[in-house]
C-alpha cells in the first residue's frame, strides 16, 4: 500500500546533504573566514545592488547556514530580490559582497555612478 501525504513523515535534510566531506569541509572554513565579517559589516545597511544593467539602493537582510548566504535584498523603488551563493563562490571585502559565477554584487558605493540608478 502506497502512503498517503498525510501519513509521510517530513525528515527535515540539510542544505549540504549529498556533498562529500570534502567539500562540506570546505564550505565550513569558508564560512569560518567570512561569515561574522558579512552579519557584522552589511546586513540591514543601506547599499546598492548591482547586476548587469540593474542598480539601484535598498537593505540587505543577510541570513547564513552551512551552505551559504542568502540575502533578501528590500528596495523602496523595485520588488524584492532573493540572492545566495554558496560559501566557496562568495566575495567579500571592506565595503561590498557578491557571488563569482551568479553575477550579483551589493556595496556601499555606487558601482557605476556613471548610470545612477537603473531598473532596466
């Protein structure tokens, strides 16, 4: 007999299940090097949001686990975006973060002031 939804036990997995101990290694120092640095510097901090043509302000909240970081990026003037990467694809330095490969970049400064603000 086939169980019904009602009668399946969610088993709660983690973001990481599937990866080898390796890269689960990996990932943890990663973590270990970046993640009190991003919390600290930029979650809830008014930046700018960058990728390809867009770029305009809004608040960063930065939310963290063993796999990476997720950033619900909120913006007064343009619907709110949902961000990750994974902790061995991100960048972080003194006044911005991204992810290598996904294209996305939040900073302090203005990236291209040259465009100003851009929702194309």
């Amino acid at each position: 007999m086939v169980p019904n939804a009602d009668e399946i036990e969610a088993v709660p997995k983690k973001m990481t299940d599937g990866l080898s101990e390796e890269t689960i290694a990996h990932l943890s120092e990663r973590r270990k090097e970046l993640e009190a640095h991003i919390l600290d510097t930029f979650n809830g901090k008014e930046m700018w949001f960058q990728e390809r043509r867009l770029q305009f302000k809004g608040v960063p909240n930065i939310t963290t686990n063993e796999w990476g970081v997720s950033i619900k990026f909120e913006s007064e003037n343009f619907r709110t975006l949902s961000l990750s990467g994974r902790w061995d694809i991100i960048v972080s330095y003194k006044n911005g973060l991204g992810a290598q490969y996904a294209g996305w970049t939040v900073c302090f400064d203005c990236p291209y002031p040259e465009m100003g603000t851009s929702y194309n």
